[in-house]
C-alpha cells in the first residue's frame, strides 16, 4: 500500500495531519511506510491534481477524492464529528484506510 500526504509548507494542519494518518495506520494495524508530496506551487499543483493541504492519498488516490476543473495551493477542511477541521481525525483516516485494505484482500 502506497501512502502519500501532500502539502505545502503554508498551510497550518499539515503536521497534525500527519500525526493522525500516524495513529490511524497504527490503530489500524497497518504498517506502511508514509511519503510527504510537498507542493511548491500552483503549477506544481496542477501537475499532481493538489486537492488542498495536507490531501492524504493510497496507491494514488485522494480519500476524499473531487473532481475539480484548476489546482491550486490552498488548505483544506474535512467534516468531522467535531465539525469543519484542517484535517480528519484519527477515527475517520482509520475508517478510510481499513475499507482500503479490505477492498485490497476481496480482489485477491
């Protein structure tokens, strides 16, 4: 399983972000390793389809995946049980993460 978090460096959630993807892949009894996509600018933005930051992505495709028409670099916000946050939770990444993997092993 390929794990990616992207982000830019102006964008404030990226590093607790990370720390949930953490918890969540440790709760989950996942152990993959996790590769920071750092985005440096609109073009690069383009180029990689950048959802905001931090967007978290498996075998390449965006958890909460959007259809958009222009990339740029923005920040992102998810709904949780908390309301509108910089990042998901550790509950909602592990629920994500796990229907992933289990999609995975029904293929198999």
């Amino acid at each position: 399983m390929k794990i990616e978090l992207l982000y830019f460096d102006g964008c404030p959630s990226w590093q607790s972000g990370l720390e949930n993807l953490k918890a969540a892949l440790s709760v989950g009894g996942i152990d993959a390793p996790v590769d920071l996509v750092k985005v440096l600018d609109d073009a690069d933005a383009a180029e990689k389809h950048f959802l905001g930051s931090p967007s978290f992505r498996v075998n390449g495709v965006d958890l909460w995946d959007e259809q958009r028409e222009s990339y740029s670099l923005s920040c992102r916000v998810y709904v949780t049980p908390q309301g509108m946050k910089g990042n998901p939770s550790v509950e909602l990444l592990r629920e994500k993460l796990l229907l992933i993997q289990n999609q995975r092993f029904a293929k198999t």
